[in-house]
C-alpha cells in the first residue's frame, strides 16, 4: 500500500493526526474503514512474510465485517471485545484489534509494521510491481 493509500486509511477511521495521537471524538470508524487498515495489516504482513495464516486471518476478518449489517463500532460501545468475538469471522484476537482501532483511532501492530516493512517488500505489494522493478522504484527513489 502506498504512503498515499496509508494515510487514507488513517484518515478513514477519523483522524488525521499522525497515527501515534488518539482519535479525537468524531464520528466512529465504518465497517468498511475497519475492513480496509485490516486488509492492510494483512498486506504489511504479508510483506513481512509472516506466516501465512494470520495475514489470511485479517484479510478473512475483512471481507466478513464488510459484509456485516451491524456497526462495529456500535458493537463496541455496547459491549467491547466480547460481543465482537461472537460474530462469524471475529475471533478474540480480532475482536480486541478491532476495539483498539474503534476506541483510540489507531492500532499498535499497524504503526509498528509501518515502521518496519521493507521497503522493496512493500512496494511489491502494490498490484502489477514485481520485486525487480519494487527494487528499482526503491533504488531510484530512496
């Protein structure tokens, strides 16, 4: 995902501060807001070559809350992690990061891989850049 692309999902759970600084009280995070840092989370991952199955885990996790009818963040207000991890496709572990993400507007895992994905890995990412040409954007660029 690009810098760009990074920032939108920042400002799409509603903030635009730097992701370090808690939400202010704006309107919560959609579904579709919480599907997409989740999908990056299992991009950065991927990038990372973590192990398979828990980038998979976010990217199943995503498509199952966009197709949720409920708000999450209503879920969380009214109940937290417990009543998330009762949904098909949230377990304990994504109930919790979704609560992170509702209830400070950031999450702890995501700045961090941000801040550590190779770079050439994560330009790759992007569709139709292969490794060579992620390793010339990186080489060319910086």
């Amino acid at each position: 995902m690009t810098d760009a692309g990074a920032a939108a999902n920042i400002a799409a759970v509603g903030d635009s501060s730097p992701p370090t600084a808690p939400r202010s009280r704006g309107a919560p995070p959609s579904n579709a807001d919480i599907a997409d840092v989740l999908d990056e989370l299992g991009e950065l991952l991927q990038a990372q070559d973590a192990k398979p199955f828990r980038a998979q885990a976010y990217h199943r996790g995503a498509a199952e809350i966009r197709a949720l009818p409920h708000s999450l963040a209503a879920i969380v207000a009214a109940g937290g992690a417990k009543d998330l991890a009762e949904l098909p496709g949230v377990g304990p572990s994504l109930a919790r990061t979704i609560t992170e993400l509702v209830e400070t507007g950031r999450l702890g895992l995501l700045d961090w891989l941000r801040g550590h994905a190779d770079p050439e890995a994560l330009i790759a990412t992007v569709p139709g850049l292969g490794g060579e040409l992620a390793r010339r954007i990186h080489e060319r660029l910086g």
